[in-house]
C-alpha cells in the first residue's frame, strides 16, 4: 500500500469515526439493535404460553408438551452494495458522486462495527466487480476503505445494471441482511429486483446526484456527456426556457423514483454531492 493510500485511510477513518462518535451510534443501535428471532432452546409448556411456539416433534417424544424458546438476534450483517459504473465519475461543483459514495459507506462501516455487526461490501457496474464477504472488526472496515480508495473507475466505461447487482444480492445469503444500496438510480428495469430483495432484506436504497442534476446555472452552451453509453448532448444554458426544462425533467425523475419507493414499502435516502450527507443520514434514521 502506497504512502498516499494510507495517508487517505487514515483520514477517512479519524474523519469518519468521530462523526459515528458524535452522531450515529445511538441512532444505528437504535434503528438496527435486532429485527431477527432465533432458536435458543425447548422447555415444558406453561400456562400462558403461545401455543404457536409449541414444539410438536420434542411433545409427541415426551408426551408432555414443549416450547421453542426464542431470543432476539443481536448480532447483525450489513452489506453496503455499491454502483460503480461510469455515472459515478460525475461532479460539477463540491465533489464527484464516488467521493461522497465513499464517505458515506466509511460512515455507515464504522457504525456497523461500533454496534459489533458484520459488514460486507459489493461493488457493481452490469456486472459483479468485487465482493468482500461481511466480518467484523476494525481491520476489516480499514480493508473495505482501502478496497474503495484503490478501485479504479476510471480505467473503463462501466455501465450499469441494478438488475444484475440485485441478483447477486439476493443469492449471497439466506439470512436477513441490512443492505444500503448507493447509486445514483441512472437505470431503468430493476424494479421488481428491489420489490424482491426489500421483502427478503432490510433495504435502504441512498440515491446520490450532483447539485448541477438540480438546478441548472447559467453557462452559455455546454456539453453534457453521458460517461456510460460515451453519447453527448448539447444544451443551450443561457437559455432560461432550456434550464427550467431540465431541471424539470431532473426533478420529476427523483420524485417519481421516491413515489415507485413509497409504492413498494421503501423508504430512500436522497442525498446531493452539495449537501452534508450527515445531516440526511440523521434525518433519515430519526423518520425512520
């Protein structure tokens, strides 16, 4: 590991950790303290006991019948699923879309092993590109960070498909996961694969787009380059016509893809390369 790399672990770390310090933890725990149930053990059936949990295999062998005890499921997998296809290369002001992908997931990482869970990452284009399988500790969460600082997005044009990613999520485990699913949404026929994995998992899709997608300022005639299909498109900014119906278009997009959420029982988090992500990350776990 180079120099330069391990001077930017680190201060994503000490960045990272004193937010989780500062913020987060009460309102992970809080959020994510444990939605499983698992088996512990059988005893003697007592008055008042539910009768659902009546364990019929050990009763028929004792005559006398039994319960499944249970106790809540504390500890917990989190995957941070990551869309790194070329889209992510896009930034017009405070940061590209990647950085803040970074940033958050370092934060959401640190959260996860503050509150003793196991993290995993996934990074994904149209197709699978790393997969590190969830562990525990603060090694690991410095492993996924370096993972991330060292992945190169630029070497190829990557497209995207949310589609695959979700069908790679959904075979990885049985179990139920907390998965953060973070990209910026620029696909279309994945639907159904995140209807299907949000009723298997806990699943929080966090859409990032740069401010520029927003609102558009006054830059005379630009080039808009779409860095997944290499098209590019011309569009005339001094024009105040031309920038209303844009921003338009932008805006009704994200609205129509947090309705199709709400539609399906998803909650997103909806954040800008020019906001403070922790303040959305705050709102968002304080609603939820």
């Amino acid at each position: 590991m180079s120099t330069e790399l391990i001077k930017k672990v680190k201060q994503i770390e000490i960045r990272t950790k004193n937010l989780v310090n500062n913020f987060f933890g009460g309102d992970y725990h809080s959020n994510f303290k444990g939605r499983g149930m698992t088996f512990s053990e059988v005893r003697e059936y007592q008055h008042g006991d539910d009768v659902r949990f009546i364990d019929w295999n050990v009763t028929a062998r004792s005559e006398f019948p039994y319960i499944k005890i249970f106790e809540e499921e504390r500890e917990l997998t989190v995957i941070i699923a990551i869309d790194v296809s070329s889209s992510g290369l896009f930034g017009s002001n405070v940061k590209l879309k990647k950085d803040l992908f970074i940033e958050i997931s370092a934060t959401l990482g640190f959260s996860a092993i503050k509150n003793n869970d196991k993290v995993g990452l996934l990074l994904f284009s149209d197709k699978v590109e790393k997969f590190i399988p969830p562990k525990k500790g603060k090694l690991h969460i410095l492993r996924i960070i370096t993972e991330l600082l060292n992945f190169d997005f630029e070497s190829t044009k990557r497209k995207t498909s949310l589609k695959n990613g979700l069908n790679f999520l959904g075979k990885i485990s049985k179990k139920k996961n907390i998965i953060f699913l973070l990209s910026d949404f620029m696909d279309s026929n994945y639907w159904d694969g995140l209807k299907l994995l949000n009723y298997n998992h806990d699943l929080i899709p966090v859409q990032i787009f740069d401010g520029f997608e927003k609102k558009i300022p006054n830059l005379g005639l630009i080039e808009i380059e779409d860095l997944e299909s290499e098209r590019s498109l011309w569009i005339d900014t001094s024009n105040k016509k031309n920038r209303t119906q844009f921003a338009t278009y932008l805006r009704e997009k994200s609205n129509k893809f947090r309705e199709q959420c709400r539609k399906i029982g998803i909650k997103p988090i909806q954040i800008s390369t020019e906001e403070d992500f922790v303040k959305s990350l705050k709102l968002f776990f304080k609603r939820r």
